[in-house]
C-alpha cells in the first residue's frame, strides 16, 4: 500500500498574505482623476434646430497650441479673462455691442434682465490641460462670483448659504451659458 504525501499546513499562508495586502493598502498612495464638475443639459430633439444667436451675444475665447488666450479678438491674460467674462455677461451699461437682456419672470424675484450671452470655448488640440483647466476655472469663478454678488443684493447671503428655492432663482437669473467646441488646430501651420 503506498503512503500519502502528507499536505503542507497553508493557514498562516493566507493570514500573512491578507496582512501585507493590509499593508500595502494602508500605506499606498491611490491617484485619483482630476475633473471638471459641471452638470451638461440635456441632449436636443433630433428635430430640432440650432439656435439662432446673434453676434453681440457670443463672447469668444480661443486657447491655441502654446497656451495663448484670445478673447473676442484680443490677446489677453489668464488673470484678466474672469473679470472680461463677468463684464461681458453682466454688460452693466447695456452697452451694444455687449449681450442683451431678456425680462423674465422668475418666482421669488419678480421680472429680473437674463443676459442672452454665451461664452463660447474653443481650445487647439495642443492646448496644455493645465491651460484648459485654468480657463475653465476662471470662466466658473466668474458666473460664481456674480450669483455671489446676487444673491447678496437679492438675500442678503452668499449664493451657498442661501436655501434651494432661492438658489434654482438665482439659476435662472444668471445662467451657465458656456458653449465648448471640440478641440481643433487655431491658425498656425
């Protein structure tokens, strides 16, 4: 009759196994994904049209291949697009050749001036993403700092501290209006 091979005793095998994945797991560093927190509207029909949009409501930003920003055919600085944005959107004086304002009823703020203004994004495809995220950050700031501004005048309270009725008005009187194209090559060879 032969003999059995007798097993190898693998229980402290698992337990020192379960113990360094622990480890490695408690002292590992894990990457998370950079994003852009943004909530995209609703697909159209497919019936439908494009929206007509005149030319004095598009505020036109460009961002080519060496991080060059333009805006409404102008060089300019990152530093100073957020101001720009909220000047363009705002148009304070009713100026012509800024958007225009369009009376709409809304509930808790009775018949408020939306601005009809879009700004329009279009990035070149060698565009740095630091440059893009930089861009986006300044163009949130500004839609961010003016509903601050509003619902400061309107409530007496900064837009995060006021409560959801009064922050779906405050919406819809100062809307997100960013239109991003796909990235494409802007001038240059």
């Amino acid at each position: 009759m032969a003999r059995k091979t007798p097993g190898l005793n693998t229980g402290s095998m698992s337990d020192i196994s379960f113990l360094l994945l622990a480890f490695f797991l408690m002292v590992s560093n894990i990457n998370t994904d950079m994003g852009i927190a943004r909530k995209l509207p609703p697909p159209l029909p497919e019936d439908a049209e494009a929206p007509d949009v005149r030319e004095r409501n598009i505020f036109v930003v460009l961002v080519n291949k060496d991080d060059r920003l333009l805006y409404n055919n102008e060089y300019g600085r990152i530093e100073d697009l957020k101001d720009r944005a909220k000047e363009f959107l705002g148009n304070p004086n009713n100026l012509p050749n800024l958007p225009e304002k369009k009376p709409v009823d809304i509930p808790l703020l009775g018949t408020v001036d939306v601005s009809q203004g879009v700004i329009s994004l279009r990035n070149d495809r060698g565009t740095s993403y630091d440059m893009y995220l930089q861009v986006q950050n300044e163009l949130t700031a500004a839609i961010k700092e003016m509903r601050d501004e509003f619902a400061t005048a309107r409530f007496g309270k900064k837009f995060a501290d006021v409560n959801e009725e009064q922050r779906e008005a405050i919406e819809q009187a100062i809307p997100v209006a960013i239109s991003e194209a796909e990235p494409t090559k802007i001038g240059g060879k």
